[in-house]
C-alpha cells in the first residue's frame, strides 16, 4: 500500500541498516545471513512513553535472542498512519505495530473502549492480560494479526474553558474527539458535541475556538501543551483504551518455537514497562500542567455513568452480552 515496500527499503538504506539484504514476504521472514529483522512502527514520538517501552522491547530481544533477532523501531507514524500500519501487518509488509485502530477487522476489540467500563488501571490490566483479552483478539487472526501484549493508552479525560463537574457541563459543548463509533455514541449521550478531526489540528482549533474542548489521556494533553489553550483539566475517566501490539501471524509462524517465547515474553514485559511508566509519570505531569495555570476538577463519575448506559445497550445489541457481561463480572469480582 502507498509503495510502503519501497519506502522501507529508502528508510532502511538511509538509516544505513546494511544488514538487510533481502525483504521477503508471504510468510517469510526478513533475514539477512543469520539474523531475523523485525520491524516494528507505531505512532508516537521519541520523547513518548510508548517509543521508550518499544525500544526496551528491542533491547531485551536482541539480547535474549544473542542478536539473533534485530528490532528495528519506526516511530512517529514514520510507515504510515496506525491504520495503514495495522494494514502492513495484515499484509505481512511489517512485522510488527502498537496500534489502536483494530477495529476496522474486528469490531469487538472496541468494548474496552465502553464508557465506565473500568475504575483503576488495575481492573483494566487484569482483564486485558486474562481470558478477555485472549478472546477478544483471537478474531484478528483470521487478518494475520496475532495480539502479543496489551500496551497502555490510558484514561480519558476532558479539558475545556469552563469546569466539568456534571453531565450538564458538557451539554451542547462542541468536543473534539477521535472518529472512533464509542466515543462520539459517548459524548452524544451526554449531551455534548463531538467533533471528529485530526489530532495535528486540534491545538490549532482550540486556540481559534472551532472546538470547545477535546478529551484524551493526561499524557497526550501534557505532550501536546493544551494547557496553553485550555483552562481545566476535567478528571472525566470517560473512557479507558488499551494499545494492543500486534505482529504478523505469517511472521510469527516463521519463528524457532524458542524465538517466539523470546518475543512474546519480551512484549508483556514491555507492556507492563509502558503501563508502570505511564502510571508513574502521570502525577509528575498533572503537577506541572497545574504550575502552568490548568485548573483540576475530579467530578463524582456516578451522574455520567448513569448518562451512559445506552452505550451498553447499543453494543449488546450488536455483538451479544456475553463479553460485556464477562468483563462487568471480572471488575465486580476485582
């Protein structure tokens, strides 16, 4: 897609990767003399969190694997947007991506994404890593997409002009949000506005005022440098999102059964990295976005959750209660 074949090879040469003297598809791996290449992209820059867990990951496998497997990271959307990304991967022009975007393969791995689904990280984390999360994911198979770990996108929250501290905050309230069928059924719910649009231009449109307010994790907000243009950040916890990183099945199956367990080991512990290091810093930032002047508000979530309750019901609707009702007795039995 978009010659991605040929923009890895330009990359790759750029970056002076001399090792790689062959880029061998339909189930094959990448290899050069003895070495495997795994290429890995995702969205996020450098300075990230998750471009941090990424680059642990290649640092445990190429030494676990005594440099057998060679981990090249591509961050920043440098291979494309996460959804052609997730693309390459089901074509098998990639090894591997951290990505969000599954749902145009499979419609369920969305149901993380319900609102109020989960009170802690902790509950999120016990039902990604278990049966759920298994089950959830095993359809991607079917589009050589084989689920390795759960990464951590984390929880939304709300920033505006103005405090949220009820649903009638929000009411009529032009709100960006991704294009993501949850979270704009979400914010309808509560009687806001949601805006889809890029997220390059969000900064941009809040300052100018097309949007009155956007919502995301505390980490994108601080990256991104809201506080310059939004006044409160409004503890909402609307939506929890996984980041699930996937690699190539045909890849996969090209693997020594010892090199898989080195690679899937290695992407737990660096999801778990990502998640701890997500966990730690967010207080570190919510300190700092409150010295630049942003206003905090932790609203009781009890009204909102309440607003919400169709957003369930639509989603049974469509894809049965079984899961929905799994993970609701997971979190309850926490």
């Amino acid at each position: 897609m978009k010659n991605l074949r040929n923009v890895m090879i330009t990359i790759t040469s750029v970056l002076g990767l001399s090792v790689l003297v062959a880029f061998i598809s339909n189930g094959q791996s990448v290899q050069s003399n003895d070495e495997i290449i795994l290429r890995f992209g995702h969205g996020a820059a450098e300075s990230n969190e998750r471009h941090l867990a990424i680059m642990r990951f290649k640092e445990l496998v190429e030494e676990e694997s005594n440099g057998k497997i060679k981990v090249h990271v591509y961050p920043n959307e440098q291979l494309g947007s996460e959804a052609e990304m997730i693309e390459s991967v089901t074509l098998n022009d990639l090894q591997m991506v951290a990505a969000s975007a599954y749902s145009q393969y499979n419609q369920r791995m969305s149901v993380f994404e319900l609102p109020y689904l989960f009170n802690s990280y902790e509950e999120a984390w016990e039902v990604l890593d278990g049966e759920v999360g298994e089950k959830v994911a095993e359809p991607l198979l079917e589009d050589n997409l084989r689920v390795m770990a759960y990464f951590e996108n984390g929880f939304r929250h709300v920033t505006s002009n103005k405090p949220i501290e009820s649903p009638e905050d929000l009411k009529g309230l032009n709100i960006r949000t991704p294009e993501f069928p949850l979270s704009l059924s979400t914010f309808e719910a509560l009687g806001a506005n949601p805006t889809p649009m890029a997220f390059g231009e969000l900064y941009m449109a809040l300052q100018q005022g097309t949007v009155d307010a956007q919502e995301n994790p505390v980490a994108n907000t601080y990256a991104s440098k809201f506080q310059e243009v939004q006044d409160y950040l409004n503890f909402t916890g609307h939506q929890y999102m996984p980041l699930p990183a996937a690699i190539s099945e045909e890849f996969w199956q090209s693997l020594s059964p010892e090199l898989q367990e080195i690679v899937k080991t290695n992407a737990q512990k660096a999801a778990q990295y990502h998640r701890d290091l997500i966990v730690k810093n967010e207080e570190k930032m919510v300190k700092e976005l409150q010295e630049d002047g942003m206003k905090v508000v932790r609203p009781p979530k009890e009204d909102f959750r309440e607003k919400t309750k169709g957003v369930y019901e639509s989603f049974k609707k469509e894809h049965g209660d079984e899961l929905v009702d799994q993970i609701l007795e997971q979190v309850e039995n926490h």
